[in-house]
C-alpha cells in the first residue's frame, strides 16, 4: 500500500519514493495558505506536484479529476484564495500499448536522457486514429524501451512535432525529467530551430521578418491561416540562399513554433512552399523546357541548437537535406543556368 500524503501540505514538493507519476498517491490533498494566495490553480500544483508536468495537470483538470472546496474545477486558471481545499485524483496514467517496429532510423545524437533522429519525409510522428503502425513512435518504442510517459500512450517522449511530408530533425525524451526540461526549453523559446525551404517565385528583399498571428481556419479545419483577430503570435526570420530560376531556396529560422507556421506565412505572402498543395504550392515546375514533378512540400528541418536539458551542455546538431529536394534543386539549378533569366 502506499504511503499516505500529508494532509494539508502547502509549501515545498511532495514526498514520494519515486519521481514517476505511477508512485504518487491515488489521491492528494492540500490546502492553500496565504503565500499562494492568487495563484493559478494548474501553476499551483506543478509547483509543489513535480512529479505532474504543467500539461498533465491541466489534462487532469479537464478531466474532472481535480476539485477546489469539494467542486468539480472547470478552469484551469481559476485563482486561489487562503484556505482553498484541493484533492486532485490521479488516475493511473494510459498503458503505452503500442507496437514496437523495428524501423530504421538515422540517428543523430543520442545519450541516455534524449535521442534526435532524422525523420524521413512521408514519415508520421505519432500514431493517430486509423494509423497505429510506421510511425516514429512506433520506431523508437522499438530501440527506446523507457521513452518518457509524459506524453501519453499515443505520444511517448515526444516534445514537439514534424509535418508528415517534413523531414529533419525531431527530439524525443528517454524519461519524464528530460522531457518536462526540454517542455520548459521550447516554452522559453531557448531553442533554434532552421529550417531549408524551396519556395516560388522571388521574395522583394534577400532577407526579412515575417510576424503575423496564425490560427485555426475558420471553415477549413486541416489548414491554419494568418488572423489579426484571433491568431497566437507567430514569427519567421528568412534568409535567400540562391536563386533557382522560378523559385528561391530559403533558410527560415522559427521564433515561434505554430502549426504549420512556415507553410501559412510563405504562403501569405505570396510563396508557397513547392509541393505544398494544401497552402497553394505547385505539384509541377515547368522551366526551360524541363518539367520537374514535387512530390511533397520541400521543407526540411536542418538544424537545431540548444542546451542539453540535462546536462546543460551546448548542442548544434544539423542533417543535410533529402535526396529528393536535392534532386529538385539540382534540376531547377541545370534549368537556371543554361536558360538565365
């Protein structure tokens, strides 16, 4: 049986015989005194539940798993006030029962907290509905046995995302430290993130900033779209590397990680990324009597550099881009340079 929670714990973390989510008590009782009086009640109980991430907390919320003064929480950032009684019920966390594949990967960098791996375009990151086999997760359960729980049975390790048709680099966490440190890395936006890109047609300026909010869109719900209105922030720094006759190869560093952040700001303005049918960008390149076929949009995630979110150190970890953007870019280069604008 496990031990009883102190009753009326306030300040400080709590006690349990393991740092994993599966050792805290069923249930959990505190009561809030005057030093945390207005705190929000999901900053509250990652503060002194560490063993919870910010997003399971919130998760447990949303789940009714969490009461203030014996009712149902319905908001997350309800305010606090002294002598709030909270219970939060911790149900046991969702088997990751998953089937582990023996997929190939490219690994470029891998210790015992974290492994970062080149994603192949086409490739899926995580399972969804209808699609529980060939993803990433499916690959690392495979090599990874203790990949962290955090992100749920369907998202194991996982921090952050690529599109399907995306390739490059991808970080998971190997347990829950690493991966609520690499949570807090990316929140912090202590992260850069460049990406190479193949867009058409010719931006004005060989560099710039692109800052306009992105959000859901209204009537087509697979697509993202710039919205003064109801957009979060969103801001992509780009840089011309050369001139490909009808299009630009691009590097694009991310300020922000938005949905689709780089497809919907290229496309905004005018550039779409080749092969991006969803936001606009042609399937087909036709220049100097050659047709060139783009069978996925030409994105591809270079480089990624950040602090170790364990050990602290410095990373700089790039991978070359794909045989099949290279290919368009040689094709559209032989085109350019017998056929000069």
């Amino acid at each position: 049986m496990k031990p009883p929670l102190p009753q009326g714990q306030t300040k400080g973390a709590i006690n349990t015989d393991s740092n994993k989510e599966k050792e805290l008590p069923e249930k959990i009782s505190l009561t809030v005194d005057t030093t945390s009086s207005g705190l929000r009640t999901d900053a509250f109980l990652a503060s002194v539940i560490p063993d919870l991430s910010r997003s399971r907390i919130q998760s447990l919320i949303e789940g009714g798993h969490v009461t203030v003064c014996g009712s149902r929480l319905k908001k997350t950032g309800k305010k606090l006030k002294p002598g709030d009684r909270i219970t939060v019920s911790v149900p046991p966390p969702d088997p990751i029962d998953l089937v582990p594949e023996d997929i190939p990967l490219k690994v470029v960098f891998e210790d015992e907290h974290i492994i970062i791996i080149h994603k192949e375009p086409g490739m899926v990151v995580h399972p969804g509905a209808g699609n529980l086999q060939g993803t990433l997760v499916n690959a690392l359960l495979s090599r990874c046995s203790d990949l962290s729980g955090i992100g749920g049975k369907l998202r194991p390790g996982i921090v952050h995302r690529l599109d399907k048709d995306t390739s490059g680099l991808i970080i998971a966490a190997k347990h829950d430290q690493a991966h609520q440190a690499l949570a807090r890395i990316f929140k912090k936006r202590e992260i850069q993130k460049r990406y190479t890109a193949i867009v058409l047609g010719r931006l004005p300026d060989k560099k710039g900033i692109i800052d306009l909010p992105i959000a859901r869109h209204p009537r087509q719900r697979t697509k993202m779209a710039v919205d003064q209105a109801r957009g979060r922030m969103a801001v992509t720094e780009y840089r011309v590397l050369r001139q490909l006759g009808p299009a630009q190869l691009l590097e694009l560093i991310l300020h922000t990680g938005r949905t689709h952040q780089i497809r919907v700001h290229m496309s905004h303005i005018g550039h779409p990324l080749l092969g991006d049918t969803l936001y606009g960008g042609p399937k087909v390149i036709r220049t100097g009597g050659l047709k060139v076929s783009i069978t996925r949009q030409m994105l591809h995630a270079a480089c990624l550099r950040f602090k170790h979110p364990v050990t602290g150190k410095e990373l700089s970890v790039e991978t070359p881009i794909p045989p099949d953007m290279k290919h368009v870019i040689s094709v559209l280069e032989h085109a350019c340079n017998h056929n000069p604008s």
